[in-house]
C-alpha cells in the first residue's frame, strides 16, 4: 500500500469523529522503483494532507520529508524527489492501520488494506 493510499483512508466506524489519519504500524515495507513525473506531484500535492504524510513516512522510517512545506517548495527538483519517493515508492506490505480514536486494528496483508468492519462497527 502506498503513502498516497494512506492518506486517503480513513476509519469508518459507527461513532468515529476523528478516523483520519491511520497510524501504520509496519511490520515489512518495501521500495518499489517508480517513473517521476513532477507535473503529477505538483498537481496533487494540495489534495495531501501533509501531516498525515509525514507521520506515516516517519512510522515507515523515512526522515527526508520536511515537516512543514508551502507550495513554493514544488520549484525545488530535490524536494519533488523526496515527495515522490514518500508518497509512491514506499509500500506498506505488512503490518496494520490503525484507528485514531478507537485503537481498532485493520490489517495490511500483501500490500492490501483489510477496512472490512464487523456487524457491530456499521
């Protein structure tokens, strides 16, 4: 599962308030090699939800994004890479996403989030 992914799930439980972001719990990640294409980054950079980004690149183990940006750093070739390597190449292969506010575990199994809720949780 990428970082792009990640940032676009959120938890659906009955009841939640405050289900974004998931925090990842990363058992195994991997680096999947992938063409840059900056016109694509700049495009979604104001759909990203930049703290959320930065918190799973840090739970994932990669320091190199910064924690504050404003979109004139999109001028910047090195933090275009950064971004690009952050928000696509790095897969979540195994481990869970995790609730924010009722701690529920959903699993990562392969690369796939499992977000199926039980009866109770609809």
């Amino acid at each position: 599962m990428r970082l792009l992914t990640h940032n676009m799930l959120s938890s659906n439980i009955k009841g939640v308030t405050n289900g974004f972001p998931l925090r990842i719990e990363a058992e195994k990640m991997v680096e999947k090699q992938v063409d840059f294409n900056a016109d694509f980054l700049k495009n979604m950079f104001s759909k990203i939800d930049w703290n959320a980004l930065f918190g799973a690149a840090q739970a994932m183990g990669y320091t190199d994004l910064p924690a504050e940006v404003e979109s004139s750093m999109l001028e910047s070739d090195d933090f275009l890479r950064k971004f690009h390597h952050a928000l696509l190449e790095l897969h979540l292969e195994e481990g869970a996403l995790i609730c924010p506010e009722t701690g529920r575990r959903f699993p990562v199994n392969k690369g796939i989030p499992n977000m199926l809720l039980h009866e109770d949780e609809v």
